[in-house]
C-alpha cells in the first residue's frame, strides 16, 4: 500500500503489512536517516503497538511529522487489509 503524506518533506510511505505485524515500511523523500531510522524501528511491530506510539508527535513547527503521517498510513493500511 502507498500513501501520500501530508505536511511533512517525505513525498510517499510504502507500506507492508502481514496480518497486524508491519512488515516492512519505506519512506520516499525526507530526511534519509530519519525514515530509516523509523523504518527499521517498527518492523516486526504490531501495528496498533507502532500507531499508539507515533500518533500525534510534531516536527518543528508543523501539526505532523514523519512518524505521524506513518501511523496515518498504518491505519489505512489496517482498515485496507
């Protein structure tokens, strides 16, 4: 599943799941070692586990970040499965 955040500098998350682990997520555009960083973190993790976690942190001065738009993209994908 693609999503399109909002936002912030990443221009697309890709996201697999398996079941309600995240199986692997990947970041387009955005600050490269940030992504990976989050990426690699929530593999293996339980998607409600990663969205309860990530949900509503800020970047700066924006409403969002990386990691919310993340748990944004979780949940359509979860509701997609």
């Amino acid at each position: 599943m693609v999503y399109t955040p909002r936002g912030v500098c990443s221009r697309s998350i890709h996201v697999e799941l398996d079941g309600d682990t995240i199986k692997n997520v990947e970041f387009v555009g955005g600050c490269n070692g940030n992504t990976q960083g989050i990426a690699s973190l929530v593999r293996g993790m339980n998607v409600e586990d990663a969205i309860s976690r990530m949900e509503g942190i800020t970047c700066g001065n924006k409403s969002t970040s990386c990691p919310d738009q993340l748990a944004k993209a979780l949940r359509q994908a979860k509701l997609g499965a």
